[in-house]
C-alpha cells in the first residue's frame, strides 16, 4: 500500500520543521504497517523550498494565492508518481501516535473505500495550554483519503449540465436553464473529458477557502454520491490542528467543548510532539511542561 500524502507549505517556518519531524516519525509507524508513506509538498518561496530540501523533500512550486490553484499544482506534482491513496494534511496538521494501527483506518485502507476521513478534530492552542474537541457535519480535509481512481478519472474532467435527468425529465430554473435534480446527484453527472490532459483540478482554481467542499463535489459530479461520498470513520483524536496565531481559521472562531487540564495532559499522551511545540512556542522552562 502506497499512500501520498500532499501538503501546501508557507512561512510558519517553526511549526513547519516540526510538521517534518513528526512526518518522518508516522513515516516509520506507517511502515511497520505495510505502508509506504511519502510527501509531496507544495511550496511558494525560497525559505519554505530550502527548509523542505533540508528535511529531505522536493517540492512542486506555485503561488500561494489562490490556494485551490496551489493546491492543484501539487497534485499534479503527486499524479506522476505510483501511490493507492492521496491524504491530505495541512502544515500544522499531527496524526497521534496510534493512527496508523487504529482498526477502522486499517480496515478502510484494505476495503479500499474510495474516500474516507473524520468530522472530529482536536485544536490546539500553540502559545496557551489550551485545547479543544471540535465536530463537523462533514468531514474536513486534514487526514482525509482519496483513492487513486476518484482522481485518475476526475481531474482531467469538468462536469457540465445538461438537459434531462436519469428519469428523461428537466428541472426548469429560469428561462433557458435546466439543471439535474439534486436527488440525481447519487449518480454520476455528465461530464466531459478536457482537450488538455495536462491540465488538474481537483479544487476550484479560484478559491482560497471552502476547499474541502469544493473538491469533494468536483469528485460526487464525476463519481456519483454513492461512490464519492466522502466516509466518516468512527476515531477519536485521532487528528490534531495546532493554531499558531496566523491561521485563515483561529482557535477561537472554531466551535468545540475545551479540554480540562487534565484531558490535556491525557491527550498529549498520545501525541509525541506536543512537548516540542511547547518547547518551542512556550520557552523552555519546566512551568510549561505538562506531559
């Protein structure tokens, strides 16, 4: 099993490297799994391509705004290469200690589910020794999983209306303008093939936020609801995203029930680079070592 795992990089430089340490280190667990974990980073300057180089990466290069187009760079970048699945992690995205040994992952990977990932996130304030449990109605980006055949037919495609739903009937909304039926969206929608093969979208080109959404639609366009529908696995803590202070979402605008010191404590437990990020964004003194 080979499995991609894409990451768009810019300035954050500190918690950048230790976004690298802990990949090398999930790189390793991966393996002892049967899984052959890899990078594929997409960078926007020469200190964020430098410091990849350094942790020994080679990264695509692109604007950083917009970001869906950056992010369709990098995996442009990832489709030449041999791999079963792409993942997705955000810079200041940490999988826990145990992610790749966690039963439901494991099982999704060996059905080969099409698309899989989580609506609980855990968020983790990177100055404060706060942290908070955060559900979504729908499965974020961060550690989510696509398999190779969503993107192979899916990318070098752009879905097009057309004029009769799978039952021969038309939705009129507005003169000249018919569209398929919401509900007919549980099968695929017509698309067309684009005269440049060069050219990937998987996001939309133009967006800096709701990418998420925005890709997983482009897949149920192509593949149908039943089929691209992305699978929310049952784990818990499973993913952590730690808030720098320069985030397009902060810790405090994000819903989620906060964690007593305790639960911290028992959280960081399963996370092994929660002390370097205290380390590094709280001082060194042993007052800010909890676990």
């Amino acid at each position: 099993m080979k499995i991609i795992c894409l990451t768009a990089v810019h300035q954050r430089r500190e918690i950048t490297g230790i976004f690298y340490q802990g990949f090398a280190d999930q790189r390793v667990r991966a393996l002892k799994e049967g899984i052959d974990l890899s990078l594929q980073v997409v960078a926007s300057d020469t200190e964020d391509i430098e410091l990849a180089n350094f942790f020994g990466h080679t990264p695509a290069e692109a604007p950083n705004l917009p970001l869906g187009a950056k992010h369709n760079t990098g995996l442009k970048h990832a489709l030449v290469q041999d791999f079963d699945y792409l993942m997705q992690l955000g810079s200041d995205d940490f999988l826990c200690d145990s992610f790749w040994q966690d039963k439901h992952v494991k099982q999704a990977l060996e059905q080969r589910v099409p698309i899989f990932g989580f609506n609980n996130l855990l968020v983790m304030h990177a100055t404060e020794r706060k942290m908070k449990h955060s559900n979504f109605l729908r499965p974020f980006g961060a550690a989510r999983f696509i398999h190779r055949s969503l993107l192979d037919s899916a990318v070098h495609c752009k879905p097009v209306r057309w004029k009769h739903s799978y039952t021969g009937k038309t939705h009129q909304r507005g003169k000249g303008f018919t569209e398929l039926l919401p509900m007919k969206l549980i099968k695929p929608a017509m698309h067309e093939v684009l005269n440049d093969v060069t050219t990937v979208q998987l996001w939309d080109t133009n967006k800096n936020a709701g990418l998420d959404y925005s890709s997983e639609n482009r897949l149920i366009w192509v593949h149908g609801m039943s089929k691209a529908r992305c699978r929310v696995l049952p784990g818990k803590d499973m993913v952590m995203d730690v808030k720098t202070g320069s985030n397009i979402h902060s810790y405090d605008k994000l819903p989620g029930i906060e964690l007593s010191p305790f639960q911290y404590d028992m959280t960081c437990e399963g996370f092994s680079f929660v002390r370097t990020i205290e380390d590094a964004y709280r001082g060194r003194g042993g007052r800010n070592r909890h676990c």
